[in-house]
C-alpha cells in the first residue's frame, strides 16, 4: 500500500511540473521594421523592461499581478520604452509567469532589435514600443483565424 501511495503521489508531482513548464502556445508576433541600436541607451532600457515585466509576472501578492496585467516604463525620452503583459483569466498564476517568462525571451529571437514588439500566446500578450500606447486605442495589430474543420451540411439548416 506504501509504494502504491509514494508511486501515486510522485506521479502527481511529475504531472504538476511537467505543466508548469510547458512552453506556451505561440499565436502571432508583429514586429515593425523601426529598429535600435544594438548596445545602445534603447537597448539597455528594453532589457531592464523586459526585466521589470518578468518579475512582476513572478509577483503574486501583487493587486496589479491579481488581475494578470502589469504596465511599466523604462528609461528618459528619447530612449524611453513602454511595456506590458497581459494573461488570460482563466489560466492560473504559474502560466502567466511562464508565459511571461518565455515571452521575454523569445522577444530577442522574433523581433531582434525591433523598437516595438507584439507577441502574443494563447496564454498571454506582451507589447513594448518606443511609443506610448497606454489607453490608446490601436487596431493596427489584427488577427484573424477560421475553423478549417469541415461543417456537415444539415447544420446550416438550423437557424
């Protein structure tokens, strides 16, 4: 009865880890043809952004994390950087993190030394841009997606 317990409870363990580290599912990224320098003041502001968005990610007492959003800047005009994450609801705190972890990361090889970036998972969103977005209503970034499943045709008569 013993080994069936410890073999039960470490399978358990197993599957909790393996779903915390699972890479998150990547839908789009928008990347913008306005680039930096590399090593420059922009450069060393992004980083420490994309830092300050990773950590707070990791933050749970936070009222700004609760709600799974964090906004933030980095830096003095002109090499000020605008940035923020935003998660679903309906996923947990350990996959906003994760999300927001592999986002952060995956920004450098998507959009290399791009000074704006949209990336977007199915489990969240990371923006950042030279260019302050907050309350600012953007619909340059579209995404449109359609089921590619076939319909049986006796469902259209039901309307």
């Amino acid at each position: 009865m013993n080994v069936i317990l410890v073999f039960v409870t470490a399978l358990s363990v197993q599957i909790s880890l393996t779903k915390a580290d699972d890479k998150p599912t990547y839908i789009y990224h928008n990347c913008p043809s306005k680039n930096f320098t590399p090593n420059s003041a922009y450069q060393s502001n992004l980083n420490l952004l994309l830092s300050t968005l990773r950590s707070n990610a990791t933050r749970g007492s936070s009222d700004k994390f609760s709600k799974g959003f964090y906004n933030t800047t980095t830096g003095h005009e002109p090499n000020k950087v605008y940035g923020l994450f935003l998660c679903r609801g309906d996923f947990g705190a350990e996959t906003c993190q994760n999300c927001v972890s592999v986002a952060t990361s995956d920004t450098a090889q998507l959009c290399p030394f791009g000074k704006e970036n949209t990336i977007g998972y199915e489990e969240c969103l990371l923006r950042y841009s030279n260019i302050s977005f907050f309350s600012v209503l953007d619909t340059s970034v579209r995404l449109s997606q359609w089921n590619v499943e076939n319909s049986p045709s006796r469902s259209f008569d039901q309307f």
